[in-house]
C-alpha cells in the first residue's frame, strides 16, 4: 500500500486538466494503482465511489462480478440506450481537441464567445476561480451550440443524438443534461451560461441562438433563493463579485431578464377563494364552478417579466425532479407500501414541473432547457430504468472525479466492526437492525412517544459517531475555524425525528398528574439546555422538516407544536437583532428556512447549530460546508438515494491550496447509509396483483364497536413491606457485548485517503455514581410504579444498595463496552428486569403480579388491524 493512497489521495489540481486518476478494478474498488491519464466517463446505474465492506460472505464477491457496474443487457431499448458513456466520451474527446487549438480564430465561435473562454480559461481571478468542471460543462453546451452545429457530419451527429433522444422523452422541448458533482458549483455553471448568452444576445440581435429572457426552475424555495446571485443586479451578483465576465460586458448583463422560481409555482391556483358550502350554494344544479387560473393566467403570475419575450431559456436546477414518465408503463403499480409513496409523490412533482415548461414552449417558446444535476438519474416510478442516465446528459463530472480533484469532502463508511462473523458492519446498515422497533406513527403522534426507548443500536451508533464528533468538534475549536462542525441525522418520519431531537438535545416528559420531568441531552455538544433545564439561548439542535419548508406553504400543526421553542428562541433572537416588527412579520416557515440556510455562517441566525435532525431528506441545494458526519435512520431503497442523503456533508469547508497547488483533504463520516446494492438496474415489470380478502375495520361506520386492549410487555411482583433484599444468581448475570448494544469499534474508510476508528471509548468518562444513580431511577420508574402512580422515591436508598450490589457482580463489559450503555433504555430494562427477579426471588410468592405496559404503544385498536388472506 502506497503513503500516497493514504496521506495524498488528491491527484489533480480542481483548476486544471485532470490528467491522473486512481484506478479501480471491476468491482468498483482502488487497485492503489494511479494511471496517468483522464477517468472515463463509465456508468449505466448509478456506482458510488464506495469501499466494500471487508467481511464477505462466500461466493458473495463472484455475484457481484456477475452483476457488474455497466452491464446493460436486457434494459436498453430503440427508445432508451441506458449506456451512454461512448457518447459523453466522444463528446469529451471532441471538446479537448477544440479546446486544444491555439488560435481562436479555429473555434467557430462568435468573437464575443471567444473572449468568454478565455477569460474563463486565463483571467487572474482576485478571489474564486472557476473550476476546470464548471468550465468544461459550459464550454460543453458551446460547443453543441455554436462548434458542431456549423461542422462536418461527425459533429453534427451529436446534435441528431440529443434531438432524437429528447423526441423520445420529452417531445415538445429540447433538453441537455449537464452532470456535475454535489459541492461542484453548479449555480457558477449557470452563470456562465447566462453570461454566454446575454452578451451574444445583445451584440448579436438578430440571432436565434441567444436569448436575453430565462426561467430558472429549481425543486424548492431554499435553492429558488440562493439563486438569487444569478440576478445581475443582486449585491451578492457572481459576475460581478465572481469576475465571471470582463468588466466592459457587466452593462450587458442589465439588460438580461431572469425569473427564478420554483416548480411548486406551475400549479394552477384557484383566482377565487370558496368556502365548499358557499361553492355548493353558487353552484347549485349547474356545471361545476371552475375557479383555478388558466395557463396565461399562471404564466402572469409566475414570470410576468418574461411575457413579451419569445424563445426564452430555461435552466433547471436538481433536474433530476424533472420527467416527463414513459409512456404505456404502470411501473408505479408495480410497487408497494413506500416505494409506491415515493414513486407516485415523484411522479407528480416531474408532472407538475415538465408540464409547466411545456405550457411556457406553447405560449411564448422555449429557445433549450439546460438540466443541472449532481445525479440526473430516472427516479423510481418514472417507467425508465430506475438509476439510469437521462440520455440527454452530454457532459459528466462524477464524484470520484470531484473526490480526486478535492473539489468535494471525501465521505468514509464503515468497512469493518468488531461484531464477529457479521456480513455486513452493522452500522453500514443500521436500519436493517432498528425499523421493527422504531415508531411506525406518522406526523404529530411523537408526543406519546418516548426519546430515551430508541434501539440500543442507535444509540450506540450515536455515540460512536458523537465521539469522533467530539474530536472534530476540538480541533476546529483549537485551529480558530469560529464555527462549529456540523452533525447531521436523517430520520424516516416525523416521529422519529422528534424522538431523536429529544433524545440528542434534551426534553420535558409530562406525567399523568401534568408535572415535568427534565431530562437533559444525551450528546452534551448538542444540548439545548443548561443542567438546571433552562434552554440556551441560542440552541445547538435544529429539527427540520424540509418537505414542508421547500413547498412554501404553511407548517403542519403537528411539527409546528415540536419545534415550538426552537421557532420562539429564533424569533426572540430576530426581534433583538431587527426590532419587534420584523419578529412578528417573518412566518414559521421563513424563520426556519432562513436558520437553515445560514447553518455554518459567521454572525448568522444558523451559527449556533451544531446538529441538524432532518425528516426524510435535507434539502437539495443546502450549500452548507461545515458537515463533518452524517447518521441514516431510514430505509435506503437505492444507490441514488444514498448519494442524494450523503451529498449534503460534500461541500468543502475550505478552499486553500496547499504548496504543490491543490486541495487538503477533507473528510465527511457517515453511519446508517449503506451503499451496497447488487441488482443490476431494471425496469419494473408489473406484477398481477393477487386475489386476496381483507380483513381490517370499517370506518367510521363501526368506530362504535372499536376493541381497545393493553399491550404488555411484562409483569412484576409488588415490593415487601420490610427491608429490600435480593437474590442474585448465575441467572442475574448481563454481558454487555458488541453484539448486544452494537459494534464498540467501527472502521470508516473511503475509496481513497486514511481511516478512522469510530468507537464509545468517551462512555468510559461517565462516572459510575452517575451510572448507579440512573439505573436505580430507571429501576424505580419503570419496574415499581404504576400509571398515574408517584415514584416510590422513599425507597431509592434501598433500590441504590440492590442496584450497587448486582453492578460490581452480575455486570459484565466485554468486547469495548462501558457501564455507562446501562443508561440506553433496552439495555437498562434488562439490567432492572435481572435485578427485579432477584428481588421477586427474595421476596417470595404471596404478593400480587402487576401488567408493564408497552412504553411506545401502551394501548392497542382493532382499529389497527389490517390483514390480508389468500
């Protein structure tokens, strides 16, 4: 193994040429081999650039050489060719050779083109240059749009390439797809393109090829406002303050007309708004009442700058939300339970989005549409190969090439853990060991819901995770970087993420007499409150809902009410800086939206944050560059989702090069996303639903016949009347091992670069006081109190004795465990279960047996009950 591999795994300058890249072998992995010459452009589905895990089970590496990477066999098609990658290749090669030619009179480009290039290629830029990427995609789209099209035959079959494919796919518009890694800049890209096309369109009016006028869409409000520096009168404006244009063009630039929006806007609003008894009444036997905008009508509304313009361009952002689904498929009936959520909630966003710049080609036209993705990939439901390539993609610049460019973070997965005989390291795939056990309850049910019951496997991940944080954490501090990193943890639902907030940054449990427990963080940099449960002033720990945020609507009522006091300390926080009129004027959404976005930012609303608990996805475009780690607590049906979730720790925290001209490295650790996945793509074949009878209750017709029951998770005896005793035995024994509490020592590695070990060794700090003292409360609370009961507090003297008695001799830490995992609530309800029977044992059998009920779900329905027979 080479020092290199480890201590320098960034080969190539971001500003130039990529000429080296680490070779990979058939399976995806580094051969620590460098090859002196450009990677490829090589995909059909999506490939991460992965480490394996180091324990495999037998014959399990011969299957995924059968499944390779680029096998295209039986999923291409007349209509879909799924292996573009002699096609980007080609294109490639075409581009370096016009780029190579010294004389810019051999460029076939407009003279004002032609000073664009070099300015991009050879301008001393005062403060950020653009990347070799960001200009190979623009130079990309000149090529196709001025080189080729005034060529030979050969050149021109790459204009017929992208035509056909578009009149397959999307047969009112004309697409071209750039891909750029995550952290890659594409808002830069889009300026360029912008700049490209203004400048031509002012000194060249008669020509079609430019255009003053673009829509630029984006998938929500995070990345529609961030956008904003394309505007070339913004303060912020990247042509200016970016000198992405020579400063005797920036007057040219006044006189582009740029609308930048969201494609939630395209829906079709109603003009008038009806109460549904007013609307019956005005509607009486007539037609239905039509209130909803006509498609002029929303075009006024969405981008009235634009409407006298023709031919204008449209950029889409994240376009990989962007499809029109293929025809005469029923790929979304094909799924089940989520995955036919997801596909159908996919399906209408690409509906919605696409028809909306459809209607734009029919009303005033659309010039092309440039679609801008780090992953510009079929998404499941679409009826193409899920994974697979838009094939009007023309350029590639892939996270291995941005990795080995140091352009982005290089994220490191568990490889290895001390868990013997496993296949996988547990925290690869987290969720495989935790969904049954975690709450299936959606939006707005997490109150009855207890944080400190999570799986003992997330908590130990948690730990593990946080104590290499806790490192990161101090070498930041102690380098002056005056911001902190960034912990980031996504969750499946909402109450789950609720769950998780609370149990990282403390909470109140209410009891049945409305009296407040305080229960303080369990991960001590994260808490939003002091030791005397008196919140912070400005919290460490935000709770997210990103969907909510990004549609502009209002909040859910049911989050609304979880993330309360971070919403009032916020807005306390806005009226200290602003006054009291800008506090009470800016909505829940906004507030939220504005902290978010300004995560990882000196002076900022978001400054404080430290960890980020995000429902579902975190938001495409969040340009933070402080994330550091990264925690999945969801299923991860996909490769595409994994890239998508782990994109959002890439963006680099710096960008100094170092004395030979490059980047350092920089590193982003990431649990519970397990980027292993040995299908090759397909497309879904339906599958005819079988005749079965259902059996679940009848609502609301029968509600009055609903059964209601206990759910019970145990018993225990009562407590004597004198003096507290137990009898241990063999049976009292609890071995906290690896594979009880999960792996104590994990190994994260990424494809390139160094190691780290992830371990719990920090629990070893907690005192066993401290430990003592809260597995005697968990004993006293959950084991010998009843609901609605006090806490028999009078006893805790006794319990303590007990307690001390079965930890210095029934306790056993193998393997890097620590006495402190006690205080995980599964672990702890085994460890009072043992002490409890020891008690029962000494007791005797002449007191009467009390029910414990489930802590998660203490009542059960009939209402739930839902069953299918054949």
């Amino acid at each position: 193994m080479t020092d290199q591999f480890f201590e320098k795994p960034i080969l190539n300058s971001p500003y130039d040429y990529p000429s080296q890249h680490w070779e990979l072998d058939e399976k995806g992995q580094p051969t620590q081999k460098i090859l002196q010459q450009r990677r490829p452009a090589e995909f059909v589905s999506l490939v991460a650039p992965i480490p394996k895990p180091k324990k495999r089970r037998q014959g399990q590496d011969d299957e995924q050489q059968t499944l390779a990477p680029y096998d295209t066999a039986g999923i291409s098609d007349e209509q879909q060719k799924y292996d573009l990658s002699l096609f980007i290749n080609s294109v490639r090669e075409k581009v370096n050779a016009w780029r190579r030619l010294p004389n810019p009179v051999d460029w076939k480009v407009t003279p004002e083109t032609a000073r664009l290039l070099q300015h991009w290629r050879h301008h001393k830029f005062q403060s950020k240059r653009p990347f070799f990427c960001q200009v190979e995609a623009v130079e990309t789209a000149i090529w196709l749009a001025e080189v080729a099209s005034s060529s030979g035959k050969k050149e021109k079959a790459f204009l017929e390439h992208v035509v056909t494919v578009n009149q397959a796919a999307n047969p009112e518009l004309l697409r071209v797809a750039l891909k750029l890694a995550t952290g890659a800049g594409k808002t830069t890209v889009m300026s360029m393109l912008i700049a490209w096309q203004v400048v031509n369109a002012v000194r060249h009016p008669q020509s079609s090829r430019y255009t003053r006028g673009f829509l630029i869409v984006a998938p929500g409000i995070t990345i529609r406002d961030r956008l904003r520096v394309l505007q070339p009168n913004d303060p912020n404006s990247y042509y200016a303050e970016r000198e992405l244009v020579p400063n005797d063009m920036l007057a040219d630039l006044q006189k582009a007309k740029i609308v930048i929006t969201n494609y939630h806007a395209f829906k079709l609003r109603e003009r008038v708004k009806l109460a549904s008894g007013t609307r019956k009444l005005i509607q009486g036997r007539g037609p239905e009442l039509n209130t909803l905008e006509t498609e002029g009508q929303m075009l006024q509304r969405v981008m009235p700058e634009l409407m006298g313009m023709k031919n204008i361009l449209v950029l889409n952002d994240e376009a990989h939300h962007c499809y029109r689904e293929k025809p005469d498929t029923d790929d979304e009936n094909s799924l089940k339970g989520d995955d036919k959520k997801e596909a159908k909630k996919n399906n209408e966003a690409a509906r919605l989005w696409i028809s909306g710049i459809e209607i734009i080609k029919r009303k005033i036209g659309v010039q092309k549409v440039y679609d801008l993705s780090a992953t510009p990939f079929f998404l499941r439901g679409s009826g193409y190969a899920e994974g697979t390539l838009f094939p009007w993609t023309v350029s590639d610049f892939s996270l291995m090439d941005a990795i080995e460019c140091g352009i982005v973070k290089l994220p490191r997965v568990p490889v290895a853990d001390n868990i013997p005989g496993g296949e996988m390291p547990k925290f690869r795939e987290l969720w495989k060991h935790i969904s049954k056990r975690m709450p299936k309850k959606g939006r707005g049910k997490a109150k009855v819901l207890d944080p400190l019951s999570l799986p003992t496997e997330l908590q130990t991940a948690l730990d593990a995770l946080y104590g290499h944080y806790e490192k990161t954490y101090q070498i930041w501090k102690e380098q002056n970087i005056g911001i902190p990193p960034v912990f980031i943890v996504v969750c499946n639902n909402t109450s789950t993420s609720k769950l998780v907030h609370d149990y990282i940054a403390g909470f109140f449990q209410e009891g049945e007499d409305e009296s407040r427990t305080f229960n303080a963080g369990r991960l001590e940099l994260f808490r939003n409150y002091d030791e005397y449960g008196e919140r912070l002033a400005r919290p460490r720990t935000l709770l997210i809902d990103s969907e909510q945020l990004e549609s502009g609507e209002s909040l859910d009522k049911g989050f609304r009410a979880m993330a309360a006091d971070e919403i009032d300390r916020f807005r306390y926080e806005i009226g200290q800086r602003d006054g009291g009129v800008a506090a009470a004027k800016i909505t829940d959404q906004d507030l939220l939206r504005e902290v978010m976005n300004t995560v990882g930012e000196k002076g900022k609303l978001g400054e404080s944050i430290r960890c980020v608990v995000s429902v579902s996805m975190l938001t495409e475009g969040w340009d933070c560059n402080t994330v550091t780690h990264v925690l999945g607590v969801r299923a991860f049906g996909t490769q595409l989702l994994c890239e998508q979730v782990i994109g959002r720790a890439l963006r680099r925290q710096s960008y100094e090069l170092n004395e030979e001209g490059k980047f350092h490295v920089e590193y982003a650790d990431v649990l519970g996303i397990p980027f292993d996945f040995t299908a090759k793509p397909m497309v879904a074949k339906p599958v005819p639903p079988r005749q079965t009878v259902a059996v679940k209750a009848v609502r609301p017709d029968r509600d009055g016949l609903e059964i209601r029951f206990p759910r019970v998770e145990g018993y225990r005896v009562e407590l004597p009347d004198t003096r507290i005793t137990a009898s241990f035995s063999e049976d009292s024994v609890l071995e906290l091992t690896p594979n009880l509490v999960g792996p104590s020592t994990t190994r994260n590695e990424g494809i390139i670069g160094k190691g780290v070990d992830l371990t719990v060794e920090h629990l070893k700090e907690m005192r066993e006081s401290t430990v003592l003292f809260e597995l005697t409360k968990h004993l006293i609370y959950n084991q010998y109190r009843e609901v609605g009961e006090e806490p028999k507090l009078n006893l805790f003297g006794q319990f303590k004795r007990v307690t001390r008695q079965w930890m210095k001799g029934y306790l056993r830490c193998i393997g890097g465990t620590y006495p402190a995992q006690l205080c995980y609530k599964e672990i702890a309800d085994m460890a009072c279960e043992r002490i409890k029977n020891a008690i029962t044992e000494a007791t005797g059998d002449d007191k009467p047996v009390k029910a414990i009920l489930d802590a998660y779900n203490p009542v059960g329905s009939t209402v739930h009950v839902k069953l299918y027979y054949l």
